[in-house]
C-alpha cells in the first residue's frame, strides 16, 4: 500500500540529510567551514520559504498590526519544522516588536548525540534575517539568550522598521 506524502515524516527525513552533510562538511573541512557553510544555507533556505508562505497566503506584513503579524509569523517556521520537531512562542511587546521563545529545538538534540554541540555555532539570526528579507521587511533583530551558549531557552527580540509607521 503507497502511503500518501502528508503521511511521511518527509521533514525528519530532510533534516536527516542535512545533519550527514554538515558533519561530512565538519570532517572534511573543519567546523568554521562547516558553521559558515550552514549559516549560508540557513539564510538562503529561509529567505525562500518566507517569500513562498507570503506569495500564497498573499500577506504584507508590514501593514499588519503586530498581533497580526505575529499570528501570522509563526507559521512560517513551522513551514520547515513541525511542531513535533521544535517547541518556541512568538507574542507581541509593543507596536512594532515582537519577541520569539524557543526552549526546545530538534537540532540542537541531534548535535548533542553526534557530539558536535559543543563547536556548533548558531545560525539562528542568519535563519531569521533570511525570514525577514523574504517577508519584504527592514528588522532589527537581536539574540539576548541561546542555548548554544548554556542558556535555559533561545530569546530573540525583532523590531520592524515600517514604511508606515501606523499599520493600523
């Protein structure tokens, strides 16, 4: 019996892969390379689902008010990771700021048992430039927390810079 792609846990499988193809990197040509080469990737693959989610639900995020846009933002992340796969908040702190939660992460687990955690650098901010340019907008977003770093959780805090400062 065939089963159907919505059946397939197609995303771990992806994952998979890329876990291989950073430790052969690692191996190969050494953990910056392999931390540089991933960061590239992030931002490049983020870039194109944040373009892909906003063509096709047809959004502008600059002209939505920030419970909105939060609303709607989070659903680009889980583009690339379902929710069993990760487990982070999004919620608004002011007109033009949001904050993101992150206290678990898949990736960071599957680092841990290849024994590569420890040299990892976090391509987090390079994952939600990418986000951010494909959405269309100007952020200024900034790490204050990261589990990389022995923190509890990963904090990120993301203000829009509109070209209409009253989205309302």
């Amino acid at each position: 019996m065939a089963e159907r792609a919505g059946d397939l846990p197609l995303h771990k499988f992806w994952w998979l892969h890329d876990a291989r193809w950073y430790q052969g990197v690692m191996k190969r040509y050494g953990q910056e390379a392999a931390n540089e080469i991933n960061a590239e990737a992030m931002l490049f693959v983020a870039r194109r689902v944040a373009r892909w989610y906003t063509a096709r639900h047809d959004v502008d995020f600059e002209k939505l008010p920030m419970d909105e846009f939060v609303d709607r933002f989070k659903e680009i992340p889980r583009v690339m990771w379902p929710e069993d796969m990760t487990n982070y908040q999004h919620h608004a702190v002011g007109p033009d700021t949001f904050e993101t939660v992150v206290t678990e992460h898949f990736a960071l687990k599957m680092l841990k048992a290849a024994r590569s955690f420890d040299s990892y650098r976090c391509p987090c901010l390079e994952m939600r430039a990418g986000w951010f340019e494909g959405m269309g907008l100007t952020v200024e977003d900034s790490r204050s927390e990261c589990m990389t770093s022995g923190s509890e959780v990963c904090r990120f805090r993301a203000t829009v810079r509109r070209t209409d400062p009253d989205p309302a």
